[in-house]
C-alpha cells in the first residue's frame, strides 16, 4: 500500500499493532517486555517495508510506534 508520508506508514503501524494486541493472539500472549516489542517490531517491518535497507533505516521509528501501541493497549 502507498503512503502520502512516513507518518501516515507509522499510524497504520500503530493501528495495527493495537489490533493484534487486541485480538489476544496466543504467540503474543507468552511474550512480554522487550521480547513482545522485539516481535511486534519486526512483524511490522516485514509487513510494512519491502525493501530491507528502509526496514533497517525505520526499525526506531517503527518500535516507537510498537511502543505507542503497547501503552494505548
């Protein structure tokens, strides 16, 4: 999916996040901490970035939004 901008990418990462927290997903259920954002983190950059050097370059960008999520959840 196209993106008028980055921030637009990271409110659909947020918003997705939230809804596989909500959803009580049972490979998220064990997890916890720095280990549930590590996997929320890279889920999102595999889901939201094609190319490996811009999924590198936003992996800050998109924990913070993982971040963002976890604390709204």
């Amino acid at each position: 999916m196209q993106y008028a901008n980055e921030q637009d990418r990271y409110d659909a990462i947020r918003a997705s996040t939230l809804a596989k927290l909500q959803s009580r997903r049972a490979d998220l259920a064990v997890l916890e901490g720095e280990a549930l954002v590590r996997k929320l983190t890279e889920e999102a950059l595999a889901e939201y970035y094609t190319d490996q050097i811009a999924a590198n370059y936003a992996w800050d960008y998109v924990e913070r939004e993982v971040r963002r999520a976890l604390d709204e959840a």
